[in-house]
C-alpha cells in the first residue's frame, strides 16, 4: 500500500518548488544562475525519489 503523505504530502511540492527555482527564478539572477539551477534541480530530483518512495512504501508487521 502506498504512503499518500509521502508522495503527494514531500514530493509534489518538493518537484514543483524544484522546477520554480530552476526555470523561473533562476534566469532571473545573472550573478548565480547556475547555482540556482542547480539546487532547483537537486530539490526537484530529491522529489521525484521522495515521490517514488511514498508509491513503494508498505508497513511490515512487527516481527519479535
């Protein structure tokens, strides 16, 4: 069973924050445009692994 919180709680927002900073704000900065991409993709890509770990996630009975 999939993590909803996870998936669309983290990586949404994390994808769409990510793709903000490096497509819209970061042309806009001529001194640190390449940093700016670049942590933009960074949190855009932590998203999407955010995002596939919530589809992958399944609890697991406690075993003692």
């Amino acid at each position: 069973m999939a993590s909803k919180q996870i998936s669309f709680g983290v990586g949404i927002p994390m994808v769409i924050v990510g793709a903000f900073m490096a497509f819209l704000w970061g042309p806009t900065n001529t001194e640190w445009i390449e940093t700016i991409q670049f942590v933009g993709s960074l949190i855009g890509i932590l998203g999407v692994i955010f995002f596939v770990a919530g589809l992958l996630y399944a609890k697991q009975p406690v075993t003692s």
